[in-house]
C-alpha cells in the first residue's frame, strides 16, 4: 500500500466545521410520525416503478415500487399502514414528485414481515448485487447512486482498491462520524462483503483527522484478516469528494470524463456501507437512516435514526422546533445543500442532514459584479475558472461553458460561492447550467427522426 499520510488535494477551502453541536450526541431513534411521504424519485437514475394503490394496508418493509430498470432501485414502505393517496409532492429538489402517502398505523409494534436473510458467504458477486438492488440501497452521502452499479464494474477494468469515504467534509454533519463511533464492526462487515463482491484485496477507510474517536474505533473492531488500513486525512473541504479522496490516498488522478474505476478504486460512502451490512445481518431494505439535525436554529440539536419519508416539520417538531431567529433550513450541509421552504418535504434515503441557519448565519441575498479577484480560481479543487463560467452562465452560453470551460468536471462543490466577496452564486449558477444543457439534450434527442424497425 503506498503512504500518502499527511497529503492533501491542491486547492479547496477552509469554512468551520460547526460540528460541536451533534459530534459527541449519541444516535436515537425518532419515533414514527402519523404520516409519511415516499417519492418514487429518490435516486440517481430511473425513478421506481408503482406497485401499490389508494387504500392498500402495507407492512414495514413491503415493496411499493420496483426498479424500472438498470440505474435504478425499489422503494419499500418504511411503517406499516395505509396508502392514504398517491399524489404529486414537494421533493427536496425544489421539484414537485410523484409520491406514495402512508398513514402510519398507530398501534402497530412496526414489526416486519419475517424474510430471507442472504448468506452473502455462499452468495456469487452477481447474487450479491441483485440483494444490494433488491434492498434499494443507494450512496448515502448525498448523490444517491445505485450502490448495486458500483459493485458492476466493467471486465476490462482492474481494481485495486475499495476507499471508504468516511470524510464527512460537509460542516454541521455528524452523521458518518456518529455511524463510524457506535457501528464500527457493521462498517467493517460491509467492507469485508464489498471486498469480495469486488475481488479487490485492498481497503481504505479515509477518516478527517477531527474525528479521533472514529479514528479509533474503526482500528480498534479492524479485522486482522482483511488488507483494510484506516487512514487520517488532513481536515479540508471538500476532502470527501471522490476525486480528491482518490489523489490523497492512492497518488492517483482521475482524467476528466473518467470514472474512479479508470484508475483501478471504487469509492463508496461509510453510510452506505453500513447500510449494505444491515441488510446482510436483517433481511431489511433501506427504510430507515441516520440524519443529522442541527445548526443555532434547533432547539435541541440530535443525530437520529429516521424513517425514510418523515416529513421535516415532524423531524423539527422531535427536535424542539424551530428557534425565534431561524431563518433558513437546508437539507444536507451549508455548502452543497438545498434550502427547503416546504415543511411537508420528506427526507428522503439521500438526505444527509437538516441544519438551520439563524438570521446571523445566512449570507445577505445582495450580489455585486465580478471584479476578477481570482479567488476562486484558488479555491477550485478541479482547477476550473468559475469567473469565466459565471460569466457565461449569466449570458446563456452553455454550450461554451461545457465545451471551452469543462462545466462537466464541476463537482458543485460551493468552494467558489464561499469564497466570492461579490456574494455572486457561482454554484447554484454551474447547476441550474448543468441542468440547461440536459434539457437541450433531451429536446435533441426527442426531436431526432426515429428509425424504422424492420
């Protein structure tokens, strides 16, 4: 294995953590709200197919929408109860989306229906990968990738490395870290599935070095028979990125367009990997997750255990409410997160956190011109030129940006927005640019002449 302890990626930022207020807070379960609200589109990908109508009694557990395809995973009921309607709803993206409504039945002791526990000894690589899809799991740190696409590498490539990304560069989010401290041997059975899955030999657990009792923990439920080596890495953002976790711990440049697999690592998130030992040990889908709560704005700040679909009104009522300056609620953390203005949104498996922010915390909504500073090109993990290319987005010109400027190799990452003294949003520019050429290449591709079967 080579050594890289003490490197860091060229580049990023520095913003304060903010962790104090849930990194030492012990996970607890959140009790089941009255009503859930369960998007078909909570993944990268095909959103899941409809199984379920109006009326229908579930159980906690029961699949209420399949997986329409190969880039996409079910959805299961996490409570027991009724499907009170199916109806579009407010989605964290700011979108509106088609949605299974559950009452939660109120007396049920949420026991699920008894299932087939995987042997994932005995199980071949292409068993373990229909299990981890049948579960629904998908990455937990945010991006909500299909983890079972992940485990498919392609034959042509090697791998070398799995690299756990147990970062959790994002400030406020404490989520990973509660997981690696009061999980550690689930972690390390998640790893040990994946290695095999894989055929790789080698893991890396990637642990910023402000997480000492993770660090520990980790080492001390390490398996002696596994090639697996915990490794500390200097405190930056956005360290959990996987290009930048890949440059730090393996040496290794991932070119642009390419995936972490080109150069021989798949990275997968600490959650997720927990989560894959779960259903390994239980039988039980993706239901339910660990969710920070927290920021100046909740009264009582908490790391919980939620069900998939619980509302954030519920969450933040658990939680004490809302305090009299909170002024801003984001799902995910300050820096690539979303603000929510709908507290019947649901979280959903991909939300990481909720933090909110008091009236002192938010940045003023004012924005002045570009004066060429250069600071964000200095903060640029991906060495682009985010003033060229806020620039453009303001002109339209996307094709310009994608084609001269590479907004493709953009990880949205918010380092420019951070560091921009004209308070110019560079970030939310780059995605609503990203999400124009998309469109356009829709229009392209509906508008194209359809071929003749013969």
């Amino acid at each position: 294995m080579l050594s890289f302890f003490g490197m860091t990626f060229s580049h990023g930022v520095h913003p304060p953590d903010s962790k104090s207020l849930t990194e030492h807070v012990a996970i607890r379960r959140m009790p089941f709200p009255k009503r859930l609200a369960l998007p078909l589109r909570q993944h990268a990908g095909k959103p899941a197919r409809l199984l379920v109508r109006k009326g229908d009694r579930v159980q906690r557990g029961d699949m209420i929408a399949e997986a329409d395809g190969y880039v996409s995973v079910p959805i299961h009921a996490s409570a027991a109860g009724t499907v009170a309607a199916i109806d579009w709803w407010p989605h964290p993206d700011g979108t509106m989306a088609e949605t299974v409504i559950l009452d939660v039945e109120p007396w049920s002791p949420q026991i699920p229906r008894p299932r087939l526990v995987p042997d994932w000894n005995g199980l071949t690589p292409a068993q373990v990968r229909k299990a981890v899809q049948g579960g629904g799991v998908v990455g937990l740190g945010g991006a909500a990738f299909p983890t079972h696409v992940k485990l498919s590498p392609p034959a042509d490539l090697e791998l070398e490395w799995l690299l756990v990304n147990g970062a959790e560069c994002e400030p406020y989010l404490t989520t990973d870290h509660r997981t690696m401290v009061e999980f550690p041997e689930r972690v390390h059975f998640g790893i040990r599935i994946m290695m095999q899955c894989l055929g790789v030999q080698r893991a890396v657990v990637g642990v910023e070095m402000n997480k000492p009792d993770a660090i520990a923990a980790l080492e001390r439920t390490k398996p002696a028979d596994l090639d697996v080596t915990i490794q500390p890495l200097v405190v930056k953002y956005p360290q959990g990125a996987e290009k930048m976790l890949i440059k730090v711990v393996t040496g290794r440049e991932v070119p642009s367009g390419k995936l972490p697999m080109h150069v021989g690592a798949v990275v997968q998130n600490v959650g997720s990997i927990a989560t894959i030992a779960e259903i390994f040990e239980t039988g039980l889908p993706l239901i339910e997750r660990v969710v920070t709560v927290t920021g100046s704005g909740v009264r009582r700040p908490s790391n919980l255990i939620v069900p998939v679909g619980a509302m954030l009104g519920d969450v933040l009522d658990y939680c004490g409410g809302l305090t009299d300056d909170a002024a801003e609620i984001v799902f995910g953390g300050p820096m690539m997160g979303s603000s929510q203005p709908d507290m019947r949104t649901p979280l959903v498996k991909g939300t990481t956190g909720v933090v909110v922010l008091t009236d002192r915390e938010v940045k003023p909504k004012t924005t002045y011109p570009c004066i060429k500073c250069g600071h964000c090109l200095d903060a640029c993990p991906v060495f682009l030129n985010p003033s060229r290319l806020g620039l453009l987005a303001q002109a339209g010109r996307y094709e310009e940006m994608r084609d001269a400027y590479h907004l493709m190799d953009c990880m949205l990452c918010g380092s420019c927005s951070y560091v921009c003294p004209s308070n110019i949003p560079l970030s939310q520019m780059f995605s609503l640019s990203k999400n124009m050429l998309r469109k356009q290449q829709d229009l392209v591709a509906a508008s194209a002449p359809k071929k003749d079967v013969a």
